[in-house]
C-alpha cells in the first residue's frame, strides 16, 4: 500500500470518528489499533495479530508516558488550580479590579487581565471564555457596555493564554514535539506582553472613538495609599511565585519540572501566609478556626481538578504516541516529509500551509485533540526546512506560531469553537453576528502578531536564548 | 433483583470514584517527590532511587485509575457537533452506536493487555530495560492497562443500556462543559 493512502486512511478515519463524537482518545486508539494489526501483525491468524499489534503500541505507549518531562504538565495545572481554589487568584482580581478606578472600560481591562490569568493557569481558553461569559458578559451588559466592548475581550484572552507562562497548553505541545519546555514557555514572554498591549491599545482607542462603546459609571473612591496596600498585598505576591518560576527556568536554576513544583509549594505557602498567619497575627481567631476545613477542601479541589485536566493530557499523549508508532512504522512520516520538502516552494509558504490547516481544524476539534493530530506531522516537517534561524531556535519560533494559530482558529469566524461556545453562556438575545463582530478586531491583532512574529523571528526568539 | 444492581452500581460507582480520588492525590505525591528530590540533590544527600520511578510510573498509573471515572462522567474530549445537528431520536441511536465501538475498542485492549500481563508476570527474568539498575519487574508496567481499559469498556458499555446517552446534543466539546459546570460552582462558592 502507498505511503499516501496510508496517511489519508489513518488522518480521514480518525477525523471521521472525532466529527460523529467518538471520544478523541478512543477515536486514535480505534484507528492506530487496525493498523498496528495489519503493521505490525507478521502472524497467521486474527488472534496473534492483534497480540502483536497491541504488544507494541503497548511498549511504546509506555516509554513515550512514563518519562519525568511530562511532569510539569500535572505541576503547572496543580500551581493554578491552587491559585483559584485557595481564594489567591479572587483577591487578585478584586484588587486589580479596584485598582482601575474610574478608567474608561476598566471592566474590559479587568476581563483581559483575569481572562488571561484564569486560561493561563487553568489551560482552557473554552473554559475561560463559558466561565467569564456567564460572570462578566451580564455585569458588563447592565453598565451599557457594547457587545464589542464586553464579548471581545473575552474572546481575545484565550490568545493571551497560550502564551503567557505557565501556559499548560505550551507545556503540552512542549510534551509532545519534544521541545525544550523551559525555552518554550519563555518564548512566549515577549509575543504575549505584545499581544496584551494590543488588546489595551485596540480598547483605548474604541472608547476614545465611541465613549458610549463602555461608559463611565461610578465607583466607590479608593484613596492611593490604600490602593497601594492593595497592591503589595493582593497583586505583588502572586504575580511574583509566577516571575520567580519563570526566572528559575530562564536563569538554569531548575528545570521546569522543578520549578513547577516548587510554584505549587509557593502557591501553598502563601495561601498558609493569608489564611492562617495574618489573621492569626491581626487577632481574626474566627478566621484561624476556620483555615484548617477551608484548607483542606482548596487543597483536595486543586488536586482533584489537576487530576482531571492531567488525565485527559494523558489520555491525548498516550493517543498521540500510538499514532507518532504506527506513522513510523508505516513510513508514512518520512515519506511526507521526503514530499513535502521536495516541491519548490519557500519555507515560508510551506509554513503558511500548515497555518491554514490550523485555522481549519480549530473549526470542529479543540487545542488538545489538534496538537495530536498535528504535532506528529508538522514537526518532522518543519525540521526539513532551513529558515537560517538553527535548528533548536526555528522549533521553539514555530511552536510558539502554532499556538497562536490553534487559538486564532478558535475564534475566526464563522464557524470557530469559541464563537459557539460563547453564544452558549451569553445574555439571551445575543446575536451571532455580533459575537463574529466582537471577536473580529481581537483575531486581527493576533493576526498581526503572527505577522510581526513573522517578520521578525527574534522577538520569539531572543529571550529564550539570552542565557544560553 | 432491581435493589441488588443498583448496590452493585454504587459499589461500582464508588471504586471508580476511589481510583479517581488516587489519581488525583498521586498529582500531590508527585509534587512532594519533586520537592523532596531535589532538595536532598541541593544539600547533596542521597535520594530514594525509587522515587523517580514512583513519579515516572506513576503517569501510566494515573492515566488508568482516573479515566473510567472520566467515562463515567462524560469528562473525555469528545466533539458534539454531528449529534448536536441530527434530531434526538437519531442522535439517540447514533450515541448508542459511538458508546459500542468504544466499549469494543476498550475490551479488545483490556483483553489482549491482560494476556501481555499474564506473559510478564509468569516470566520472573524479564524487567524493565529501561530502569534497568532498579530491577522493576516488567508486569508493573503493564498491570494498570487491563485494569483501566477494563473499566472503561464498562463504562462505555453503559452508556449503551441505560438511559442516559453519552452525547446530550449540546454543540462543543464536551469535557469544557463539565469544567465549567464545576468552576463556576466553586469560584461563586469560594468567593
């Protein structure tokens, strides 16, 4: 059998199967199984076929899961789960919150900021955008915002999320193209910090064009000393477990493993600090008394709603090696790339081919079930291709693109997930039109950071490699 | 007759529920077994070389004792987008038809995994190559696969009898739905 039917038969089957709802994990060991059998199965007889065919992606299955680079995927999810269900992340969205005073839009502002934070650490844009549709969208709504105002920030944060550390999707798509995790979450400091400025740019602008896109409404004046206090109490100190995580990886001081875990042990410590220590200290024994049962119930939640984004990680890995051995095994891995590398296009269209097959996929399917799907292909594909940046740079540069596109594809309208998803929890009598409208300005700016990124490789690039 | 399966289905419920709750505890092992690999490794004392494989293994383990929970509660990624089109009656049956072929899928892998296990475990000479210097025998590595898959055939398998679907015709993906569900009932309960 060809290479190319081979591949069609493997990527058409299991496409098929994902669009009538077979679970995704199920829908790669359905397919890779049939074709370990007629792969791998040198025997007569259905029985020692299968045996074979099972027996190796077994094998396999096991030295791709059980390795210590897949650590920090559990870790970062336990650092933010622990970060919501201790009460950290509420007290830095309150303060951030009250720190926007009288802004114009400050409800906007405040949507991208815990937007990003909630995606980041929780690794679902699709969750963070049903939960901050159902929470924001109708405060947003009763102050007079504009759907472009109040629907569009939501939208756009997912973009954000990826990219800013500890994204749990980078960690993942690190995971499974065997990058170095540590250079890929970095990677994304200066394209995410980009990204937010744009976001704060395009919302500035708009009410400075139109006012009543996000009118001022009063709030309760908070003095500066006590938004200061605010500050060094409820913002300083998280923000700076996730800085001290990061510059551990960046410095070569541990590895991201290492510094996940001990974030998750920052996260605990400082919770220990607000919980206990300073209403011991400040005299609340009501307070005090009730750290303990509070404590325990955060602490089993964190663990618990890692375990259940970590599992369905795994499930995706253990999908994504079956697949990675029997497109081995087949030859049709190499065999594409031999293809693919020997037409005469540049590297550039090459790239923006995949791109498109991105924004395609993020139609139907969300960021894990792509990376499986993808990841085995493009990768081996774009190590074929010389864009004179070396090797481990042009990885970490694309990964960091290909995140961008699978959130893009998330939101373009009109048939991206988040588009549906949001009309799901939005105010009835939201239009569809106007979440394509809302999301439309968002995606553009994130179009324009793919093209910057584009041009002008370094801005993934340099800090990464700044250490070496 | 109808009293004894459903005590059956709760024993069951709650073993399923069991092997979630270690899974998940194990995510909080793991993290004390990083923190304490290396702090010994920085003052330069020696470590449990078992603790690496405790935590390398442990993946597997987690994967296998969490997912027929996950089955259970429709947590998996699965895409509604052709049943959330189709009218309920056909996505009855449609739903039906998905829950067998992964039912299928699973008990071939439970069956054929369980005779590797058996294979491993009766051969006393064969070990992990991979940890070789920790002789770890080889049916470790193994024994979590049967028993997962297993479990989650019987879960699919459910899906085909009883009268809840796996699919409800909600168009996404239906993992997300679930996560938010329980976000948003422990975000407006905690603050």
């Amino acid at each position: 059998m060809q290479w190319y039917w081979i591949l069609t038969a493997l990527l058409g089957s299991t496409l098929t199967l994902m669009f009538v709802g077979v679970p995704v994990g199920i829908a790669f060991i359905l397919v890779n199984t049939v074709a370990a059998f007629i792969l791998f199965g040198r025997f007569s007889g259905f029985d020692a076929n299968m045996f074979a065919g099972i027996s190796q992606l077994t094998d396999n299955a096991f030295a791709n899961m059980a390795i210590f680079a897949i650590v920090p995927i559990p870790m970062f999810l336990l650092m933010g789960e622990l970060f919501f269900h201790t009460g950290l992340a509420g007290r830095m969205f309150n303060a951030v919150e009250n720190l926007m005073g009288r802004a114009p839009a400050r409800l906007s502002y405040v949507t991208v900021a815990g937007g990003t934070a909630f995606a980041t650490l929780s690794g679902s844009s699709m969750g963070s955008t049903a939960l901050l549709g159902t929470l924001m969208v109708p405060e947003m709504t009763a102050r007079g915002y504009k759907k472009s105002m109040s629907i569009g920030p939501i939208l756009g944060t997912g973009g954000l999320a990826m990219l800013i550390p500890p994204s749990a999707l980078a960690v993942l798509l690190g995971t499974l193209a065997e990058l170095d995790i540590g250079k890929l979450l970095i990677a994304g400091i200066v394209p995410g910090l980009i990204l937010a400025l744009m976001y704060i740019v395009l919302i500035y602008v708009r009410t400075i064009i139109d006012p009543d896109a996000a009118p001022v409404y009063e709030v309760q004046w908070i003095s500066w000393r006590r938004r200061g206090k605010m500050f060094f109490a409820d913002v300083v100190p998280m923000v700076s477990v996730i800085i001290f995580v990061i510059l551990l990886i960046m410095f070569g001081v541990a590895t991201p493993s290492e510094s996940a875990a001990y974030g998750s042990l920052g996260v605990i410590l400082l919770s220990l600090i607000y919980l206990f220590l300073v209403p011991l200290l400040t005299g609340n024994m009501e307070r005090v008394r009730a750290f303990w049962p509070e404590f325990r119930v955060a602490l089993w939640k964190s663990m618990w709603g890692a375990g259940r984004v970590t599992i369905i990680a795994l499930m995706i890995l253990f999908g994504s090696s079956l697949f990675s051995n029997v497109l081995a095994a087949s030859g049709a891995s190499v065999k594409l790339i031999e293809w693919v590398t020997s037409f005469d296009v540049s590297g550039l269209v090459m790239l923006l081919i995949m791109f498109g097959i991105l924004l395609l996929l993020g139609m139907f399917m969300d960021q894990l079930a792509m990376m499986l799907l993808t990841v085995p292909i493009f990768f081996p594909i774009m190590a074929g291709i010389d864009f004179g940046m070396g090797a481990e740079r042009q990885v970490i540069w694309f990964a960091v693109i290909m995140l961008l596109a699978m959130e893009i594809s998330f939101t373009t309208p009109p048939f991206g997930l988040l588009l549906f998803v949001m009309q799901g929890v939005a105010p009835p009598g939201t239009k569809f039109s106007e979440i394509c409208l809302a999301a439309i300005p968002f995606m553009a700016c994130a179009m324009l950071l793919v093209a910057l990124i584009l041009a002008f490789p370094p801005l993934v690039t340099w800090l990464p490699f700044l250490t070496g | 007759m109808r009293q004894g399966l459903r005590k059956i289905d709760a024993a069951w419920a709650g073993l399923l529920w069991l092997g979630m709750a270690i899974a998940s505890v194990y995510i909080g092992l793991i993290m004390v077994a990083i923190i304490y690999i290396t702090t010994f490794r920085f003052f330069g004392a020696a470590y449990n070389i078992y603790t690496t494989s405790f935590i390398e293994y442990g993946f597997v383990y987690i994967m296998f004792l969490g997912s027929p929970w996950m089955v259970r509660n429709r947590a998996h990624v699965f895409i509604e987008m052709l049943t959330a089109a189709v009218s309920p009656r056909v996505r009855d049956y449609l739903s039906r038809i998905i829950a067998f072929a992964a039912a299928a899928v699973c008990l071939i892998w439970a069956w054929y995994t369980w005779t590797i296990f058996l294979e491993q475990f009766e051969d006393t000479m064969r070990f992990d190559e991979l940890r070789a210097q920790l002789d770890i025998r080889l049916w470790v590595t193994t024994i979590a696969f049967p028993i997962g898959f297993f479990a989650m055939g019987v879960e699919f398998a459910r899906f085909i009898f009883t009268a809840q679907t796996m699919h409800v015709g909600l168009a996404g993906v239906a993992n997300e739905r679930v996560e938010l569900e329980e976000t948003k009932r422990d975000l407006l309960g905690d603050f």
